[in-house]
C-alpha cells in the first residue's frame, strides 16, 4: 500500500560560502622573508641566538599569514556575512559585480569614507552590495571574492526566496 503525499516544493535561498585565503605564492613569499629576518637575527651567533630567530619569527609568520586569509564570506540564513559582520538581505537594493578596474574606480580616490570595505589586494574582483537602510548611514558594501558574478547571483536569489 502506498501513501500519498502531497509534497509542495517550497524554493530554498541558495546558500554561497567562500575563504579569502592567500595563494600559495603568498604562503611562500611570506615564508622566505621571515627565513630570511630570521637569518638576519642569526648572523651566524651560537648559543640561544642560533634557533631563537627561526623557532620565533617563522612561527610569527604562519600565523600572521593565516590572519590575512582568514577572512569568510557567506550567504546563510537570509544575511550576508563577512567575517563577523552580517547585514540582513532585506536591506540589499541592489549588488554589482566588480572586476579589478571597478573594484579600483569604487574605492579610488572618489570612494564613499562611508562605505565598509573587507578588500584582499590578491583577489581582483569583488561585490558592491547597495544598500537600502534610511537608518544606516553605510551607503554600501565593497567585499572581495573569488567569484563575484557567483556571489551576486547567490545574494539576489536568497533576497528573492521568501523565507
């Protein structure tokens, strides 16, 4: 015997989760400069000076480069969160894919001090996310991605998805 059951499919905001990690040529650019201040530290000293640089220094630079890159940016739950900041996607009018020249024209020399801006200099493009919030004074959000277009899209369609 079977059941019949009446199963409405209800649309699901499409969720989008990203890292701005650092490319590997970072990892290994960041690493060879801190071997090298910590042969500088060295100098060719025995005793304590002879590990102490590279047991301080290059741990200092692991942690530091995984700081840079440690930046997430998600769709979840009906809001848009860049690290721990979040903005509910009601408040979204309207998000512009930028590439390399519009990511430099919206923060160049015109830009809004207003505006919050997550920007990782390794990645090209990124997202302007405008924003419609007479009580906020933020006109809008500049945040780096690897895809934009992708996180764009992914933005408007959860803003669209009733909840």
């Amino acid at each position: 015997m079977t059941s019949s059951r009446s199963s409405a499919t209800v649309p699901t905001a499409p969720d989008h989760r990203e890292r701005l990690s650092l490319p590997w040529w970072l990892w290994l650019a960041g690493l060879a400069a801190a071997g090298i201040l910590a042969a500088e530290i060295w100098m060719g000293a025995d005793g304590i000076r002879a590990w102490l640089p590279f047991v301080v220094v290059l741990p200092l630079a692991v942690a530091a480069l995984w700081w840079l890159g440690r930046i997430e940016v998600a769709v979840r739950d009906g809001e848009l969160w860049v690290d721990d900041a979040h903005l509910p996607l009601r408040y979204v009018a309207d998000v512009i894919p930028l590439d390399a020249a519009g990511r430099r024209e919206v923060l160049g020399p015109g830009a809004d001090p207003l505006a919050f801006v997550v920007q990782r200099p390794w990645l090209p493009g990124a997202v302007q996310v405008v924003l419609d919030d007479p009580a906020d004074p933020t006109p809008f959000w500049v945040v780096s991605s690897r895809n934009p277009v992708r996180l764009a899209e992914v933005v408007l369609a959860a803003k669209a998805t009733p909840r």
